[in-house]
C-alpha cells in the first residue's frame, strides 16, 4: 500500500462481551478497513471512538522504571536456554558491529524490531544488560519496536518491565499494532473467522485445546492449558464462545504431542486462509491471512519515516522468519532453528547470553 495513502487512527480495543521445525504456512477473510485500519507518517488522526483502555496486569510483578536487575517478569512462555558455551559479551558486540550494513547517518532514523521469548526475555526474566540496552536506544532517538506473537494481555508487562511505554509495540505476529502512552491505544487491528480452521484442526486433532484472543483481557480458551503457560485467560463456557466471533489470533495447543509431530500434522492440514506458525512446544498461532510482523513492521516503518536500511530486526522463532527476511539487517538469535538462522543476514548469542543487547550495543557504536 502506497505510504502516502496511509494515516493513523486509533481505537478502543474490544474485550469479550462475555465475562517454532516447519515455515509459516500462509491461511482468511483478514478484514481491512482502509480508512480506519493503515498507518501515515506525523501525528495520529484519532477517531471519535478512540480511547485508552487498561490491560489486566494484577498479579504480575512488573514495575515501571525498575532498578536495574535480572528481570521480575518470570514465565513459562519463553524457551528453555539453550545451554551453548558462553562467549564474552565484548566479544559478541564485536562480531555483532563487523555484520553491520551502512546505516543511517541519524539514529532517530533506526527502527529495532524485536522479539520478545527467547530474544530479550528468558525463563528468568529481563537481564540488566538488556534493560541497559533498550534504555540507550531509545536515549538516541531509535524506535525500540516489540515485536510478538503474544497477545495485548501477555505484552503489557514486559513493556512495563522494560519500560517502552511510549512508542509501539506490534502484537499477535502483526494482527495488532498499538501506540503505548503510558496505557495501549490501538493504531490498526486484523481480524479473520477462525471457525472453519477451528473445526479442520479438531477433526485432525479431537483433544486439541483452543483458545481466541480477547486482547485486552487475555485469551478466551476451550478448557484449561498446562499450568503456567498463560498470564491472563478466561475458560469459555462451550467452544461456540470460542470460534464463533472474529479473531486476531486463534491458539491451538496439544499438551500431549510432541512438537515435531504436532508441527507435522497442522502443515499437513494446509489450512487456507489464515497464517499459521508453530512455537516451541506444541503449540501454533493462527491469524489472518497475509498477515505477519513483517507486514505490521513495514506500515509502521512507513509511518514513522523510517527508511528501509535503518531496519534492524532480532527474533529467535519460526514466527520472525518474515521480519528477519524485511529487516535490511536481521539477526537470529544462536538458540534458533536452522531455517531461522538461514533467513538472517548475521547470528548473535543466545538470550541467557545477552545476544539482542550484543546487537543493540554495536548499533549505538556507530552514533
């Protein structure tokens, strides 16, 4: 879509009216709303019905400004580590700075697309050489973009624990993108009708677990996942309260698959219409069609004047294959997938290693 055509609104972001070894396959009825849904450089043109609303963070202990430590937000989202050699950290800002495309001679004109599990954040929490590092990137003026498969719900404590809670963050593997000034206001939302999926993928796996994205509240699941694994959710009274609305994201999780089997069989239902990645475990994100972070990244890029070769992306995941391929630089993190790491330009460290804030660190270098 031609950048010249696009501009900002943004909206309330609706609740419920009720109380990583195979490539992203392409599968919907993504609703566009041209004059509601794109993004335009300069000041936002709110909309009548645009507003702030507050995520459910109680409970999570994250807090704004923190003091600089190993990181309070602790979870079960994120990947185990992955038990490489340690290299020194100098050393990776080094090999880091000597992977560096030409870049900007502005570091306003930067843009650092970033993943959040396995990438800044580790089963321990956020660590203070990350927090450093994204503090220092936005001290110069860079754009420190989140970008993630989590839903709203998920996001908001770790833009807390780090705090960027002035810029954006791209949610639900590009379906939301929101402008966080102190609270999230959405800037664009893609939806699909995830019932047909739904019921291909419960004819191929009955004892599946699904679960809609209800943003602001978390997600709406079919019953109860595995303990830990989701911060904010809600168990539906039927499955109709499940697939019959529109989505951002459909989750599907098969707690008692193997992740290789269970990846094998969700790209041998070759769903259509929608796009679909599998995380680490068993579990897969499926969302509107032509839909990505990369595809979210590009409009704000747009947006924010941000030429392409100050596109910097780091992921770790199957679901940051397309913004490591948009990025003019992306970097894998070292605990990756090989198809992760053969879409990058460059490999870092992995997250208990402080990689991302290795690239972060000789980006800055150059300013």
């Amino acid at each position: 879509m031609d950048g010249s055509y696009q501009y900002l609104e943004l909206h309330h972001l609706p609740g419920s009216t009720t109380g990583s070894a195979s490539e992203e396959r392409s599968c919907s009825n993504t609703q566009w709303n041209p004059g509601n849904n794109t993004l335009v450089g300069g000041a936002p043109r709110k909309s009548p019905a645009s507003g702030r609303f507050r995520v459910l963070t109680s409970g999570l202990a994250s807090v704004h400004g923190r003091p600089r430590g190993v990181g309070s937000v602790k979870n079960l989202l994120s990947p185990p580590l992955s038990g490489l050699p340690e290299t020194p950290f100098e050393q990776l800002v080094d090999e880091a700075a000597a992977s560096l495309p030409g870049l900007p001679e502005d570091p306003s004109d930067l843009l650092f697309a970033l993943d959040i599990d396995g990438t800044l954040l580790h089963p321990g929490g956020v660590t203070p050489r990350v927090f450093d590092a994204l503090q220092e990137a936005q001290e110069v003026g860079a754009h420190v973009v989140i970008a993630t498969g989590r839903g709203v719900a998920s996001t908001a404590p770790v833009v807390n624990e780090v705090a960027l809670t002035h810029g954006w963050t791209v949610c639900s593997n590009g379906a939301l993108t929101l402008r966080w000034e102190g609270e999230p206001e959405v800037a664009t939302r893609h939806d699909f009708d995830p019932r047909e999926v739904a019921e291909q993928v419960l004819q191929a796996i009955p004892s599946a677990l699904l679960a809609r994205d209800e943003e602001a509240l978390g997600l709406l699941v079919s019953a109860p996942f595995p303990r830990g694994e989701l911060l904010f959710h809600q168990v539906a009274n039927d499955l109709e309260e499940v697939i019959g609305r529109r989505t951002t994201k459909l989750v599907v999780r098969a707690p008692e698959m193997d992740r290789e089997h269970f990846a094998q069989m969700m790209h041998l239902l070759e769903l259509e219409g929608c796009e679909l990645s599998v995380g680490w475990t068993a579990w897969a994100d499926i969302g509107p069609m032509g839909v990505t972070k990369a595809s979210a990244l590009e409009d704000l890029a747009v947006a924010l004047g941000v030429p392409s070769h100050g596109t910097i992306a780091i992921g770790d995941g199957m679901n940051d294959i397309a913004m490591l391929r948009w990025a003019a630089h992306g970097v894998a993190m070292g605990s990756a997938d090989s198809a992760v790491i053969n879409a990058a330009d460059a490999t870092t460290g992995p997250v208990e290693h402080d990689g991302a804030a290795a690239v972060i660190r000789a980006v800055l270098q150059q300013y």
